[in-house]
C-alpha cells in the first residue's frame, strides 16, 4: 500500500515537472519572454537617449538664438553683415586632365 502511493507520488512529481520546464507557461517560455523584455528595454533606452536629444534641440530651438544661427549658416549658406564669404573649389580630377592633354596632342 506505501509502495503504491509512494508510486503515484513520484509519477505525480514528474508530471509536475514536465510541466513546469516543458509545458506552455514554464521556465522554456520564462527564459523566452525574459529575453524579449531585455531586448524591449534597450530598444527603449536607446529611443530614451533619442527623445532627449530631440527635447534638448527643441529646446535650444526655442530659446537659443545660436542654434537658429547654426541652422541657418549651414541649411540656408547664410552669412553675416561684415563677414567675408569664401567657397574652397576643389580642382577636378588628374584623370579628367589627362583624356584632355592626350585629345591635345592629336592635333585635333
């Protein structure tokens, strides 16, 4: 009689435990669910950082007039009363000079 309830007790123990590590609810489906809150949280933190940047050049926006200078300066090329304005042209590439030099010596 001790056997046979110390039998359905132990069966009892495994079933328990099939289902605790196996079945829908249980430490697989823990561990799953754990990984995606770890991955929401730094995707939350990341947007965290951004929204903040943005609050912060909001706020640079609406009370800085260096920002809005800045914008304008490099968006719109605006420059200042009294400033001189110089444009850097960068001289085209030796390849181009060279199909022009040897067009050139052709005598055409």
């Amino acid at each position: 009689m001790i056997r046979w309830v110390a039998l359905i007790l132990v069966v009892l123990l495994i079933a328990l435990q099939l289902k605790l590590w196996l079945g829908e609810g249980g430490m697989r489906d823990l561990d799953a669910l754990r990984a995606r809150v770890a991955a929401q949280e730094t995707e939350n933190a990341q947007l965290k950082k951004r929204n903040e940047a943005l609050s912060a050049e909001v706020q640079d926006l609406k009370h800085g007039q260096q920002a809005i200078e800045a914008r304008a300066r490099s968006e719109l090329g605006l420059i200042k009363p009294g400033e001189t304005f110089y444009q850097v042209v960068t001289p085209a590439p030796a390849a181009s000079a060279s199909t022009t030099a040897a067009d050139d010596s052709d005598g055409h």
